[in-house]
C-alpha cells in the first residue's frame, strides 16, 4: 500500500534555522521525537510540487540508502512565507525529511582544504560508489536530478552519502502533475558539451546527470571547485585534438594524483559524445 506523507503542523516543533537555500529555508526540528529538517519553500511551489511527486515516487518504490528519506510534507493553496520561528506552519509549503547529521560533501571539502587535508582514496571510492548506486536507482525509475551537485550531497553519521534537493528533477515518465511545464530548460555553469551552444528546452538527458558526476569526481579528488578545468574542458572539446589521450592527460594533471579507476571514470563522464558516456549501471558494476 501506498504510504500517505500528509503531516500536521501541529506535530512539528522548529528549533532553529539551519541552511539557507536558493528555494527556501532548512529549519532543524524534530517530528514526533525524531529528528528532522524542515525544507520551508518560500517562492516557487513548482520546486516544492516537483520535490514532492519524485520524491513520493521513488520512495514508493523502495527505500534506497543513498537518497534522502522524506517523511512526509505539508501543503497549502496560498503558501506563504515564514518569516519568524514563532509564525504558525499553518500556510506554508513545507517538506520534512530525515536529519543527515554529517553535512554536505561541499561543506566537508571546505573543512578539508582548510586543514589542508585529503579525502583518503578507499573514501572516495566509498562515496563514489554511494552517488553511482543512488543514481542508478533514480535513473532506473526514469528520473533525472539535474542538479547533481556536492551542496546536494548529504554525509550520514557513518560517514556514506545521502542524494538530496529533487526540486529540479525531471521524469520521463508522468506521475502525477503535466512535467511539460517543468522547467527543463539548462541552468548553472556547468553545462555539458552537447548543451553548450543550445540552451533550449528538454536539453536534460541522464547523460547531463553523468557528465555532472565526472565533475563531482573531479572535485573530491581535487577539493577544488571546477572552474577552471570546465574552462579546459570546453576548450578541449572544441579543439581539433579532441582524443582520449589528450582528455586523460587534462584530467590527471588538473585533479592531482588519484585511484586509476577513478581517473578512468572521469575521463568517461567527460566524453564529448553523450553516448560515449556510461550509464550509472556500468559505474556501479566497475566497482564491484
Ligand atoms: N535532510 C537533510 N539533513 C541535513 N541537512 C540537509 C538536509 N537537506 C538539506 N540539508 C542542507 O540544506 C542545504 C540546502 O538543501 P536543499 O539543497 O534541499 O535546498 P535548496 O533550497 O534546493 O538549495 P539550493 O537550491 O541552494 O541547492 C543542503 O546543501 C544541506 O546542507
Ligand atoms: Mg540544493
């Protein structure tokens, strides 16, 4: 039977604001004696509906470890802001989702390089793992996240990863609400090749989601924002020494010393041909 996520207000209690996010505010709370965030939406309810359906959607298929668990959201017509802790829930938009206490990938880098220290290679392998195994999962049930990125990444309190923000999801498949008004249109800074001249509607594809991958490789590896080797990867692509030698080269030299499996897999992400790409099957199966 399918599960129903329809929360109380009244069970909520908010302790404190937690993150600021481009959508809205993440409060921590707790829900019936469990811990919890609560994902206020202050502008658009498209990102709140979207979160919602997808997130429904592949919870009601399985529970995966390594995508974050919803449980359970509040919805209201006239959705409004909450501009104060002592505000009533009452009208607004909100989603609860189960506290991952580690932080996000983004900001254990920022801790790392202040240390001046490195993720250990058996641990990105581990994360890396994680990551290809809930994509695989998503991208099964013909979603794609399109927003694949380390402030979308949560750490759990052992230390694996947890796939977040859904509110730009897209889905092939129509669950519930018309996904032709999605917004699918390319946004962001890191676009794949095939995207870069073309910035149109329904330019997502899984591979979107993979070459993204490869970038998050990349920034585990280097703890370095990719910046300036996107600026390297798109020169590369329109060079006329478009060869994999060339790529693997770029990649090694620009991400520091790493794993070869992991080198390998990035050069794979970075195909300038979507289909060169692998899919997140191959990349789980290369790990095991
Ligand atoms: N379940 C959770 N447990 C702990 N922290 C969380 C959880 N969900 C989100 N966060 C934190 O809140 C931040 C913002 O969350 P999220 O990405 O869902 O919101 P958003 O408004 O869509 O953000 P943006 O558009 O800026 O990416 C995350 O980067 C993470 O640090
Ligand atoms: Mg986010």
């Amino acid at each position: 039977m399918e599960k129903n996520y329809y929360i109380q207000p009244k069970d909520i209690q908010i302790d404190e604001i937690y993150k600021r996010g481009a959508t809205g505010k993440i409060y921590a709370g707790t829900f019936k004696n469990q811990k919890v965030v609560i994902k206020i939406f202050e502008r658009s309810c498209k990102e709140f509906r979207n979160e919602i359906l997808i997130l429904t959607h592949l919870q009601n298929k399985a529970h995966h470890e390594n995508i974050v668990e919803m449980i359970g959201y509040h919805e209201t017509s006239n959705g409004k802001q909450f501009l104060e802790l002592s505000h009533s829930l009452e009208s607004t938009n909100f989603i609860v989702l189960e506290f991952v206490s580690g932080g996000s990938l983004f900001d254990k880098y920022h801790q790392l390089r202040t240390k001046k220290q490195k993720i250990s290679e058996e641990k990105i392998t581990q994360y890396a793992k994680d990551i290809a195994s809930g994509m695989k999962f998503i991208h099964e049930l013909n979603i794609i996240h399109c927003d694949l990125k380390s402030w979308n990444l949560l750490i759990t309190e052992d230390d694996r990863i947890q796939i977040c923000d859904f509110g730009f999801a897209i889905s092939n498949q129509k669950i519930e609400q018309n996904f032709d008004e999605q917004n699918t249109s390319l946004f962001g800074c890191w676009n794949p090749p095939e995207s870069l001249n073309n910035f149109q509607q329904n330019q997502f594809t899984q591979k979107t989601d993979v070459f993204h991958y490869g970038l998050l490789l990349f920034e585990m590896v280097s703890l370095q924002q990719p910046n300036s080797f996107y600026s390297k990867l798109k020169k590369f692509y329109q060079s006329e020494k478009n060869q994999n030698n060339v790529l693997f080269d770029l990649v090694s030299n620009d991400a520091g010393s790493c794993n070869k499996e992991i080198l390998q897999i990035m050069v794979q992400c970075f195909q300038k041909d979507p289909e060169k790409r692998p899919t997140f099957e191959d990349i789980v199966n290369k790990f095991n």
